[in-house]
C-alpha cells in the first residue's frame, strides 16, 4: 500500500497505532470493500437546451444562450460500488419493429372535447402531460373539473403543495363539483408522494405544481433548477412503469416560457400551454409537444362562475364585434393544428411626424410586416415610407402562418386609401418577394368554415382553388398582387 508510505498522508502514523500493526491490511480491506463514499462532483448544465458542462460559464457552447447555465450538485449516494461498469444483465432485449404489435393505443375520453382534441383524443395510459400557464388563469380549475368527470372511470389522485385540503373543497363546492370521493394530498417531498402512490395504486394523479416538490437527494431549494430536473424525473419513472397518466402543473416565467430546466418538457409526453389576453373571459389551450397526436392543436374555454365552459365555435366568438364593415378590415382563415378558425385583421396607416416610421404589430410578425410593404411597395406601387403603420389581430390571438400575408397587406392597403372591402368576403394566400400569390394548406376546408359561417366571397390563390363548388360561396383566383389589389377593390 503506497498510501501508508505517502509522505504528503498526514493521518498514516495516526491509523497504523490505532490499528496496532494491522493498518496496512485494514486498509486495503478498506478500499476494496466497496463501501467508500465517492465525492460529490459539481456539474454545470444549461437550462435552455439541457447541455452539461465541466465548468460555469456565460454562455452555453451549444446553443449560444446567455446566463442559462446553472449548477447541480447531486447527493453522494454511499455504498457505491466503485467498480461499477457496463458488465451488468439487462432485462430488455432488442426487438425488430415488424414484431411489434401494431395495436393502436387506448385512450382515455375526458368528456371535455375542446380539451380532447388538444391531446389528440383523450389521455393515454402512462403519459405524462405537462400544462403551464399565468397564476390565475384557471389550471387548477380545470384540472379539478377532470378529475370530476373521470372519477368514475378511473382511480385519481390529487396532489396539492400549494394548497390546503381546505381550499380544494371550497373551490369544489364554489364550481359546484361532486368530488366528494376524491383522493387528495398535501405533500412536497416526491418521496412520499411516489410511497403513497404505491400503496393507492392510482390511474391518474395530477400534481399542482412541481415547483412545489424537492427530492431529498438533492440539497437545494424546491423550485430550483436541480430540484425540478430530479423531481420531474422521478415522477415519469413512476408513470412509465406503473403504466398510470400523470398531469404536472407548471409556473412560467415573466417572458411566458415554463419555469425550470428546458430538459423538463424534452421528459414529458405533452406540453399544454394556457393563454389569455389580458381582460379577457376567454382562454385558450395549446399544445406544442404531443406524442400521441397533432401539435399546435388549440382549445377555446370561457371562464364563468361555475369553471371553465368549452367554446365549440370559436370563430363566431373572435368575428363577434364584427358587425358592419369598416377601412382597414379584413376577415381571414387561419387553420390551428386540425381547425380552421376565421380572424380579424386591422390595420391602421396614417402619416407619421417621426424621421423613422412606426411599424407595430400585435399577434403578427414584425419582421414580416416590413417585408409585406417592400413587397406592397415594389410590386404595388404604393409607398408607406412616411406613414406609420399599426397591424392588429382582433380577439388576442396570435397567427405564426403565412397564409395572413395577402389579407395583411389588403388591410394595410384599404386603410391607406380609406376604401372598405366588403364584410361577406374572406382572404387568405402567402405573398412572395416577387409579388406572386401561394396556395396555403387544407384551403378547401377553409373554404367551408366561412361558407358555414355566412360568407358569400373569398378571394385565395389560383392553386387554392377548390375541385367543386362550394354552395353560397362565390370563388375569386389571383396570382399575383396586382390581381388580388384589383379583386378586392
């Protein structure tokens, strides 16, 4: 043992008299026992894209974020063996996909159907499904009116560690819910909840919020980027071997985005997002990662005394102050995940007193709108180099395809020349930088939703032309900007 003859071992003298002669031999024992604590290590990891790092930095070498890398430091976990390898039997085996049973998945119906179709039809056994949204905007309500609805189905769990029993009830019984049989939990630590979890066996548990919870294996604060990252990833371990569904509720920051390691939403099956424009009764629930069905997928709720209630047609709502045409308004289709829904769109153009122009959007892209009026500018004719320009979309919602770009720049343009469309006709079709005019996706479908709705024309791209007439919709094709400034006025 050179250890014992190590000049620089301060505690050698002190171990060999304390062991009367043996030290050499205890030691060696010692060592190969396996029971020695290894040494916490403290690693670095980015909170955006999940990259771990051997040292802190300010920006993350992989995805070029600033101050995303924070610390972890996990627990020593004693016993270890230190001659741990990759030696060890698994229970898995590999297996070709042709064998695999193409079974499709049994799903779980909630009874709420804008909530449903968010999830691509129900919940599935085992998934976990992660919903943020502001404080206040009604998570915990909703949640509440599932496992109302599916106590009948299903064994559920709730699991609060932001609220007393207390509150839940008065919430229930202020919504006018039976949930009287309800299993409920008040608990933080994730190792009770998953001991607990064991013993009731549940089918779904939803857990309000995982900001609240820590691991015991972690020493840091709960909520904190480390103490999220193993909590969440105790619970999907539980989830997918127990084969039950699991709801988390999390915070999100003042920029919108949930709180916490980004790694958390690559974790989870699901990432529903509750929105609302600020003053407004209604919500809206999005889903940007779904396993089991179609992303971007989007479900309209209105809030009133007795919970959420669902919107079936949220077209009439967003078109509801619509009432007689007006300069600068134009009603487009746009399509959210598998429905087409038709929008507002206002623009406001009047002369500007600035050296440099004002170009605001709301629920549109910036960057496109100044593309929108070079191209209006080049391929129309029509300057806006001294006029500030305002474009808005009615109702709070924000509209991320290119089909908006020709009833944008119809709005810009009636607004500029104080000239009104008529209120019966529909405009969608992407512009491109050479003034032609592009089919969009699924537009004979859009095509139906606002003939159901009760408009008479609809002024689209050539190639978006549909096979068969539409009844009570009068069809007008243009490809390129000229024809479409032309149809429209």
């Amino acid at each position: 043992m050179t250890v014992l003859n190590d000049p620089y071992c301060k505690k050698s003298t002190k171990f060999l008299s304390w062991a009367g002669g043996h030290g050499p031999d205890l030691l060696q024992q010692h060592f190969k026992s396996g029971t020695v604590v290894a040494k916490t290590k403290t690693t670095f990891y980015c909170t955006e894209c999940g990259s771990e790092l051997s040292k802190w930095a300010g920006q993350c070498p992989d995805c070029k974020t600033w101050n995303t890398v924070k610390e972890f430091r996990p627990a020593a976990v004693p016993g270890a063996s230190r001659k741990a390898g990759y030696a060890g039997e698994s229970s898995q085996q590999v297996t070709a996909l042709s064998e695999v049973s193409a079974q499709k998945v049994a799903r779980i119906e909630i009874g709420i159907h804008e909530l449903d179709r968010v999830l691509g039809g129900g919940v599935v056994p085992g998934s976990v499904i992660l919903i943020g949204g502001d404080p206040g905007i009604g998570k915990s309500t909703l949640l509440l009116q599932v496992l109302a609805g599916l106590m009948d189905q299903l064994k559920c769990l709730y699991v609060s560690g932001e609220e007393s029993l207390q509150q839940i009830n008065m919430r229930a019984r202020r919504l006018g819910l039976d949930v009287g049989t309800l299993r409920c939990l008040t608990e933080t630590s994730v190792e009770q909840i998953l001991a607990i979890a064991e013993q009731e066996k549940p089918q779904l548990v939803v857990i309000d919020s995982i900001q609240t919870l820590h691991s015991e294996q972690v020493q840091s604060t709960p909520g904190s980027v480390s103490q999220v990252r193993e909590t969440a990833a105790g619970l999907v371990r539980y989830a997918k071997q127990m084969n039950c569904a699991m709801v988390l509720v999390g915070h999100v920051t003042k920029e919108g985005s949930l709180a916490g390691p980004r790694i958390l939403e690559h974790m989870v099956d699901a990432v529903l997002y509750f929105q609302s424009d600020e003053g407004s009764r209604y919500r809206v629930i999005r889903a940007f990662k779904n396993r089991f069905g179609a992303v971007n997928e989007l479900g309209v709720f209105a809030m009133t005394g007795q919970g959420l209630k669902e919107v079936n047609n949220p077209s009439a709502i967003f078109l509801s102050g619509h009432s007689e045409a007006a300069a600068g308004s134009v009603i487009t289709v746009i399509r959210e995940g598998t429905r087409p829904m038709l929008l507002e769109l206002q623009a406001l153009v009047d002369e500007s007193h600035l050296a440099n122009p004002r170009r605001v959007t709301i629920g549109l892209d910036h960057s496109r709108l100044s593309m929108l009026l070079a191209v209006l500018h080049r391929h129309g004719g029509v300057s806006l180099g001294d006029q500030d320009v305002f474009a808005n979309v009615v109702g709070g919602m924000r509209i991320t395809e290119t089909g908006s770009d020709l009833p944008l720049i119809l709005a810009i343009l009636s607004s500029f020349r104080d000239r009104v469309m008529s209120a019966k006709t529909v405009v969608f079709g992407e512009v491109g930088l050479s003034g032609e005019v592009r089919p969009v996706y699924n537009g004979e479908e859009r095509l139906k939703e606002a003939a159901g709705l009760g408009f008479s024309r609809a002024i689209i791209a050539t190639a978006n032309r549909p096979r068969q007439p539409i009844e009570g919709l009068t069809v007008t094709t243009v490809s390129n900007l000229d024809e479409a400034i032309a149809a429209a006025f």
